[in-house]
C-alpha cells in the first residue's frame, strides 16, 4: 500500500462477531467497515512492540503484561513458542526474559488459580495477601522488568512486596 491508499480486504468473520460488529455500529451509528478499523488501530497500538523489529527479550514484557493471555490463547502458543518470540533474537543476556517468567506468562491464561498460587509464592517480592493474582503476577513482571528496583536484585528482601490473596 502505498501513497497512502486504502485496499480493500476480505476477512472471514463468524455470525456472532458479526452481529457484535453490526450491534456497536448501530449503537455508535457508524459503518461496520468504520468499528472494524478501529479495532484494527486498537490491535497494533496494544501490540505495537512487535512491529518493532529492534524490541526484544524485556521490551515485549509490557505486549505480554497487556495482551499475553488473549495472544496464547488465540494463538494457541506455549512456553517454548513464547520464548522464542521473546528471546530468539536477544544478544545481551541482561535483555532476556527468563524461563521461569516465560513459563508464567505462557501459562496464565491455562493454570488453575491455585497452581498460580504456588508458583508465585516462592518468587521473590510476591507474598500471600491482597492483589487478585494476575495484578500480582503482572505488578511482578513490571517490577521485575519494565520498573526495576534495586531491591530485585536481592530476593530475600520484601520491602515492596506484591500482595495476593488466598
């Protein structure tokens, strides 16, 4: 596409998306062509970091934080899928994403809550308490990754520590 033309696509669509998609229109009163390219935009802002062939290993955690469970899901990826579209291209081992992390990521959307429980529980900075478990498991990542505080460095140390509840 070029000189800033549009092009016309074909997309299957199922019945009930497609009555979801005539539903918001009328609702917004707009054309379904209309909801469909803001859903479009919608997409590649949230997962605007793949785009970027530069971003890898910790500058997708925030793609993973915001869409992760939806993307595995829909993709059906596991662990070793999800590792290497994080860490397939990363030189510098201070830039990778650790297995554990990635483990946990590839399995949110799949594990039974309490499995999450007890996974979670020996990382360090996250202790039983008062955040829902996927706020505790992305404040972790964030924290770990996008945020780092000196304090990550030891794990004993819990000044800051993640609550979630049991």
């Amino acid at each position: 596409m070029t000189d800033n033309k549009t092009q016309l696509v074909s997309v299957r669509v199922c019945p009930s998306d497609l009555e979801k998609l005539g539903a918001i229109a009328r609702r917004l009163r707009v054309r379904e062509s209309e909801i469909l390219r803001f859903a479009l935009r919608l997409a590649f802002s949230k997962l605007s970091p793949l785009h970027d062939d530069t971003a890898h290993g910790l500058d997708l955690i925030p793609v993973f934080l915001k869409c992760g469970p939806e993307l595995m899901y829909h993709f059906d990826m596991d662990a070793r899928t999800l590792d290497t579209i994080m860490n397939g291209e990363v030189a510098d081992p201070r830039k990778k994403v650790t297995v554990e992390d990635i483990e946990l990521l590839a399995a949110s959307h799949e594990m039974p809550s309490h499995r999450h429980h007890s996974r979670l529980n020996g990382l360090p900075r996250v202790l039983p308490g008062r955040l829902d478990l996927s706020g505790a498991l992305q404040q972790y990542l964030y924290d770990k990754y996008v945020e780092p505080k000196s304090d990550m460095a030891h794990p004993g140390s819990c000044s800051n520590a993640v609550q979630i509840p049991l």
